[in-house]
C-alpha cells in the first residue's frame, strides 16, 4: 500500500452521481486518501453507478471487468461498487461479482472511511440504507478546479413515475438548506467558479421550510451577478408562475428550461403516472416562450413504452413538432425491475422501439437545425469553457440558453465572457467570430 494510500474513482450516470462523487472524494480525503487519476497507482478502486436503463448497468459490468483484471494483478486493491446499481443490486451483486469488496448506497457515503478500512482487512462491506435526512449539507465536495460546478440542492424523488428506478435507489425526496446551499455558491464564487448547476430529479419539490426552489434560485442569483446560475430538472406538473418570473427577471439565470415530457399519448402518459397531460405540458411550454424571451427548452422522450402503439407514437411525434423545444434526449423505454411497469411486460418490439425512437430523433434533429439556424446573424454573450475537441485553433463555449458555440481562438482566455457573431450553425452547434471581449 502507498504511504498516502490511494483512490481512484469512475463516475457513470446523470449530474447527481458526479456531484455525489466529489462528495465521496471529500469524505475520503478527510479521512487521509489521496486521488489519483492513474487506476494503477491506486489502493481504493471505486466506481459510482446508474441504475436507470439496462444500457447504463451494460456498460458498468464492462467496466468491472477491467477491475476484475486489476484485482488479480494486485490483489491488495479494494474494489467498491457505488450509487444506483449498488442501491438497486445490493448483495446480489457482491455475490455475482465475488471479487467486489464493497457495495455503497447513495445514502452511506460517510461509512465509506470506515468500509473501506474493514475491507483491507479482509471483511467485505455492505451499506445500502436509504435515509429520509441524509443530505451531505455540510460536507463541501471536493471539485477540481473548472468554470462550472454543480450543486445538489436535493436527494432522492417521490414521484414514483411507473418506469423509473430513482425511487427506490435515491430514496425518498429530501432538501438542503437554503442558507448551505448559498453558503457553498459563496465559496465557490469565490474560488473563481463562473457558473453553479442547482441539482436535484425534481428540482420544483425544493423545500426548505417557507422557502420554495423559486426562492432558492433567487438566492443563489444574488451571490454574483458573474455566474451564471442553472438547474435541473424541472417537472412539469408543478413548475410554478413564480419560478417562471425569477428565471425571467434574474439576468444570470439562464434561459433554459430541461421539462421532460417522455411522450405525447395522453394514455401512455396517464400509465406512466406523469400526472399531467399533453396540453398542460404544451400550455405550459406556451407561458414559458411567452414569459421568458428567447428562453431554450429541451425535453426527454421515451420511445416503445408498455402497450404503446403506432397512434400513440403518433401523438408524440405530434408533440415534439408542436412544443419545438431546441433538443431533446431521447430513450428506448427499458424494463427495471420492482418499478410498476415492469409488470405491464414489455410488449414493444425492439425493432419498433428502433423505427419509433428513430423517427423521435429525427423530427427533433430538423427542429433542432431550425431552431439553430434562427441563431444566424445573432450576437450572443458566450461563457468561454475550452479549446475545442475537433480543434486546438478553436474555442468553445455556450450562450446562456446552453447553446454549444465554436469561434477562432483570439486571445480570450477560458473563464470569460465574450461576444459572438454567429454565422453558421447545425443541429447540436452555433459556429461564429468573437466581437468583443469584456
Ligand atoms: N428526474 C428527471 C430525470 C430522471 S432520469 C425527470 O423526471 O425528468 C432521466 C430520463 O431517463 C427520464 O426523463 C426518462 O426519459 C429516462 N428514463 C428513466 N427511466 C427509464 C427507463 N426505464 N427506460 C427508458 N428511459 C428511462
Ligand atoms: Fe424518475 Fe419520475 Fe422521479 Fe424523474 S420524476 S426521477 S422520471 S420517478
Ligand atoms: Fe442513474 Fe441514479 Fe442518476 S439511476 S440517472 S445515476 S439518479
């Protein structure tokens, strides 16, 4: 073992995991751990899981089998498995994969020092408790230096959607403190972080006594008026007039709403237990253009749903061309297991799924290019974030309305804002010249 012994930590899944893998990476280094990015060079390999479609965990097995590899190579190293798939799997998976010296709950990262001390005496561990109150409040998760930071304001999700596996690996929907959650974008502020992501499966239940998220995401806008304040992800059951007119009046809220929709079938929607129909959500989407000038949108859409058929389909391709949000992420429907869906079957073919999800994504890609192509001719204020992965001559950034924009490298440097004339654009980016710098 290192004298600093070491751990190296992969991340898998949505926003939430990563925000809880600095959290893990906190709790260890407190507890004497160093990172390391090198797997080789590691005591403690970990690795923080997705639950949420059969593909996620697919990929996650892959994985452990590099790590099985490494095990037998150095059989000192302790193996943990963590967040969703662990939640979900529990000791089912520390059975099937024998050499996995931990399984960690999203609700048992404090444990983990201690697990992992156990563990390098031979005894293997495992924390699945879910909590009603864990919310790591006061732990402060340990970034690595960067321009955008994200924020968990809240755990867990109560809406039991009858697809959705978050319920039972997150648990039940608990919130921060309003006044620790500003504190964190106060430290970040200023630790030169130019822009904080507000996190949580439903970010419209945030409560923290009187204090709604609305009044939260007030808060957290008036800590600097240089950063740029997003969040996600909002329901559109309850996505309120009041948070509608903060994400307007607020100039470094951006403009962009993420209000998954998952389909168009009023009946589909209904056995998803959405809890709202098509013209709520397009009369919602209506009030939000209205409200909110130039606002962004993007939605998720499940595609070969239980029972789902051409007519239903039908009314979602219907929705997308109707709602024009500016992207969407878009899913093959996939059974999980104990969630009430699971028992409709899943009576879809695959190759329907295929040919639906397929029509999803191309209607939402021409919309996409319209929606992009309207951006031509704009000048638009971009939050520079790196050199571009296609090339090192170029920058990229987004608008506040997450629009991905590329320009020539002109001397601006990373961490500011700047002003681009857009010239071209295609359906995922805006590609333009720096006008000025501020
Ligand atoms: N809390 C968020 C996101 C949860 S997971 C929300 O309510 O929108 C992100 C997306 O994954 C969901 O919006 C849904 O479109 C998709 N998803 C979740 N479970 C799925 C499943 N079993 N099969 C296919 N897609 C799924
Ligand atoms: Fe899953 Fe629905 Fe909760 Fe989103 S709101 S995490 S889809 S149960
Ligand atoms: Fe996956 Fe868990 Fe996030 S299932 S999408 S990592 S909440």
């Amino acid at each position: 073992m290192n004298s600093t012994p070491k751990i190296y930590l992969e991340t898998y899944g949505c926003q939430m995991n990563v925000a809880d893998s600095e959290v893990v990476l906190s709790v260890m280094n407190q507890a004497g751990f160093q990172r390391t990015d090198d797997m080789s060079q590691a005591d403690v390999v970990l690795v923080n899981t997705c639950a949420v479609r059969d593909h996620a965990e697919e990929r996650i097995y892959g994985r452990l089998g590099a790590f099985h590899a490494h095990k037998k190579a150095h059989p000192g190293v302790v193996i943990g498995v963590l967040g969703c798939m662990a939640e979900r799997l529990r000791k089912n998976l520390m059975e099937s994969e024998s050499f996995v010296d931990l399984v960690v709950g999203p609700d048992e990262y404090r444990r983990l020092p201690q697990l992992v001390d156990n563990a390098f005496s031979g005894e293997k561990g495992i924390a699945v408790r879910l909590s009603r109150v864990e919310n790591y409040d006061d732990i402060v998760p340990l970034r690595t230096d960067g321009i955008s930071a994200w924020v968990s304001v809240m755990r867990g999700c109560d809406k039991f959607c009858t697809f959705c596996v978050v319920p039972f690996t997150r648990g039940r929907e608990r919130s921060r403190s309003l006044a620790g959650v500003v504190r964190e974008v106060e430290l970040l502020a200023q630790q030169g972080f130019k822009e904080v992501s507000l996190l949580g499966q439903n970010v419209n239940s945030y409560r923290d006594g009187d204090h709604d998220f609305a009044d939260l995401l007030a808060a957290v806008a008036q800590v600097d008026q240089e950063m740029r304040v997003r969040f996600m992800t909002s329901h559109p059951q309850d996505m309120s007039d009041k948070l509608i007119a903060i994400i307007a009046g607020q100039s470094n809220v951006c403009k962009y709403v993420h209000l998954p929709v998952q389909s168009g079938s009023d009946r589909i929607l209904q056995l998803m237990n959405r809890t709202y129909s098509s013209d709520h959500y397009l009369k919602l989407l209506e009030r939000i253009k209205r409200d909110i000038p130039g606002v962004s949108l993007s939605t998720d859409i499940i595609a070969g749903f239980p029972t789902e058929t051409e007519e239903d389909h039908r009314m979602t391709l219907d929705l997308i061309r109707t709602a024009e949000c500016d992207g969407a992420f878009t899913f093959k429907y996939s059974p999980r297991e104990n969630t009430k869906a699971w028992h409709m079957g899943d009576d879809v073919p695959e190759e329907i799924k295929t040919r639906r999800l397929n029509e999803v994504i191309e209607i939402q890609r021409a919309i996409s290019y319209k929606r992009n192509q309207e951006m031509i001719g704009q000048n638009v204020q971009v939050l520079v974030e790196d050199v571009s992965r296609k090339s090192a001559a170029d920058l990229c950034g987004r608008t506040d309305t997450n629009k991905m924009v590329v320009f020539p490298r002109n001397g601006s440097s990373v961490g500011s804002y700047i002003q681009v004339a857009i010239q071209r654009a295609n359906s995922a980016t805006l590609f333009g010249s720096e006008i000025s710098s501020n």
